[in-house]
C-alpha cells in the first residue's frame, strides 16, 4: 500500500519519509522518519506504524507501548536483504 522512499502526510500535517517495510503475520509495519521542515534531510523522530483501512480509505496507525516495539523493531533488523 505504502512504497518505501515514498513521502507520506499525516493528518497533523507533518511529513514522514517511508524508509523500510516488513510483514509479520500478514501485517505490514513501517519505519518512518519526520522530515525537516525545510524539506531537506530527516529528523531524529523516528515512527512505527501501520495502515488500517482499505487503498483509498485508510489511516495510518503508530505502533506503541514497550513491549510491542520490542517484538516489531527486531523484525526490520533480521529480514533478508
């Protein structure tokens, strides 16, 4: 649904960089990056998220809690290349 090097927009209007993907039990997470606000380079704000909905109705959904990053960040880690 969300290609990787793609720029996304959130509702409060700040803009993420897409920069890695991984499915896990039919679930797709993403890595995102907040972008500058002049467009040039990322922020050290750093989210998880994942899509709910379907291609043209869908809201993006940050990953939370402790213990649920601690078992979705190791997945970006061990994919194969």
């Amino acid at each position: 649904m969300i290609d990787i090097d793609k720029v996304i927009v959130l509702e409060n209007g700040e803009e993420y960089l897409v920069l890695d993907k991984v499915i896990d039990e039919d679930v797709c997470y993403y890595y995102i990056a907040k972008i500058n606000e002049t467009e040039t380079d990322i922020e050290n704000n750093y989210k998880l998220v994942t899509i709910d909905g379907e291609e043209d109705d869908y809201t993006i959904v940050e990953v939370t809690g402790e213990e649920r990053l601690k078992e979705i960040l190791p997945l970006f880690n061990n994919k194969k290349a």
